[in-house]
C-alpha cells in the first residue's frame, strides 16, 4: 500500500511538472507573438509607405493614388509626405497605418491623412528663411505663417492630391485676417495684396469672398466671418442699413431684448429668419400682440425656463404685486 501511495505522488509530481513545462512553453510562444507583432509595427509603416504601390493597395478606387502620379509630387514616395522623422515618429505612424488598414476593412476609413511640417521642409529646408516675394498677386513669407501657427498643407494641400474643402478647406481673406486685423499685423490691403491680380479675380479664388462679395452680396454679404469686415469697411457703414452698430458686440446676446423691442422684430428680419429667434427663445419672439392677457397659459410658474431666459423674477412681481385678489397688493400687505 505504501509502494502504490508513493507511485501515485510521483505521478502527480511527474504530471505537474509537465504542466509547469508546457504553460512555460506557452508563455515564451505568447512572448515570442508579441515582439513579432511589436517588430512588424515598427517596419510596416516605413517599409510599406516606401513602396507606392503598397498604398494604391487602399487608395486606388479614392482618386489618391492616381492623383500624386500625376502630380508635382510623383517622384516622391508616399513615405517622405506621410511619415514622421526619426524612430519615435516612425512607431507612430505605423500604428496609425494598422489603425488605418484596420478602418478600411471595417468600411470605417478616415478621410484625411496626416502630413508633417517636416516632411516638407526635408525637400525645401530654406523655407522660412526667405526674404518676402510675391506670387499670385500675393505678398507672402513663410516665417511669418509659420510663427502663427500655420501649417505647410493648410495652404499647399494640393500639391500632391486634389485639395477637397470637405477635408482641408482652401484659405480665405477670414484665415488671414485672423492675424491681420490691424492688432497684431497690419490688415492695410497693400500689406499682402501688390495689386497685380482683379478683385473679381481674386473673388474666383476665394469661395467665402466670392459669397459675401459677389452680385447677391446685399443678400449674402452677412455669411462670411462678420468680425472681418471693419479691416476693409467703417462700422457706419453697416450701421447706415441696419440701424444697429454691427458686428454685435460681445454682451449682444443678454441685451438684444431692448433693441427688438424698440426696433421690432423687422429690424432682427432684416438678417435673421423668423426661426432663428424661435429656435433660441423656445415661443415667439418678440411676444405679439395679445400676448400679455394670455401668458399665464405659457408660463410653468416663476422658475419656467422659457421665461427666466429672458426676465428675472422681479420682473414679474413688479405687474402681478399690483394685481393680487381680492383687492389690491398694498391692502393685503397691510392687514
């Protein structure tokens, strides 16, 4: 009995050594998955972005690939545009590549693809050196873009693909004038503008412009960034037409109530539609005729989001004080 009791323990010891064996085996074929993984992130996006036709693989049926072998831009391969200098931006962009590769089987595809500063300055290194030139009738130089915040792609997105405004919209006067408004840049047409190129030119090249200033601009001229028209345009200039100092200033939102009611609401028409006022106050505004005899019907008590939008509960208190039954609110306060 001994013998058969010391057998079947060293079986067990036997069997649990094997055990300890085999899931030490499958540990290091799990670590050995993992730094192949980790190895083939680190090449994939390098390598595969080397070879332009491994892009195609993703890109052919979007227009990208047939667009850059027919551009400027074809003797560059995609890995030059698209991938971040040095080892730590190169891990990056292959996992963004994986990422990518991964929303494209998915049907999940992103529309717009990451384009470093430094992958343009590797091919134009004096870039932001220059002196300021002029092109396209425009005085430009890089420095200054640059120190703003700007992008290379922001304005020369097109130079290897089409520039779709869905995904990079083209510069406008608004992008510009966000710098030159006369505070921290001088916004002075001859600043930028040598003259060389027609306004109606320039209204081709310029969507928003072309909108605010083209043959409906009477109609149209409100829909660009209304903060840009004092660099060109006196303040009275918008006030001759619309009886109200425009743009709006900051605090417009808290206080417009007096100038709809003493403009009524044709003055806010003459810009705004009917329910763009509605959409914000939630009833009609301002309140039409009838409205006060029948507002007890609308309002949910004091606290009614609907009026404390617009009017303090003093507001009410000072009518309906005069008006508690029976008698007045003066005889109730004094028994």
């Amino acid at each position: 009995m001994h013998d058969l009791f010391s057998d079947t323990i060293a079986r067990l010891r036997m069997l649990a050594g094997r055990a300890r064996a085999a899931a030490v085996r499958q540990r290091r074929q799990i670590l050995a998955v993992c730094v192949a993984g980790v190895l083939a992130t680190l090449l994939a996006g390098p390598v595969s972005l080397a070879i332009p036709t491994t892009c195609s693989v993703c890109h052919a049926d979007t227009g990208e690939y047939e667009e850059w072998r027919q551009s400027s831009h074809a003797g560059v391969a995609c890995q030059y545009c698209h991938v971040e200098r040095g080892y730590l931006g190169g891990l990056g962009n292959s996992v963004l590549l994986l990422s990518e590769a991964g929303r494209v089987m998915s049907g999940n595809r992103s529309d717009v693809a990451w384009v470093p500063d430094c992958g343009c300055v590797a091919c134009h290194p004096d870039i932001g050196d220059e002196q300021p030139f002029t092109t396209s009738g425009l005085r430009m130089q890089h420095a200054g873009l640059a120190a703003g915040g700007y992008r290379c792609v922001e304005c020369h997105a097109e130079v290897a693909h089409v520039r779709h405004p869905d995904r990079m919209p083209q510069p406008t006067m608004s992008t510009c004038a966000a710098c030159h408004n006369n505070v921290q840049v001088s916004g002075r047409c001859e600043t930028c503008h040598s003259g060389e190129r027609s306004s109606d030119e320039a209204r081709r090249r310029d969507a928003e412009l072309a909108k605010t200033h083209g043959g409906n601009w009477k109609s149209l001229h409100g829909m660009g960034d209304l903060d840009t028209c004092t660099l060109c345009h006196e303040p009275s200039k918008c006030e001759a037409c619309h009886d109200i100092p425009l743009p709006h200033d900051s605090g417009f939102g808290a206080n417009h109530g007096s100038v709809a009611v003493s403009g009524g609401r044709e003055s806010c028409l003459t810009c705004h539609t009917s329910s763009f006022c509605d959409s914000c106050h939630g009833i009609e505004m301002p309140h039409p005729d009838g409205f006060l005899p029948a507002h007890s019907s609308l309002a949910n008590g004091l606290e009614d989001p609907l009026c404390i939008r617009c009017h303090t509960t003093a507001n009410c208190a000072e009518c309906h004080k005069r008006h508690v039954h029976p008698g007045g609110a003066d005889e109730v306060q004094s028994q």
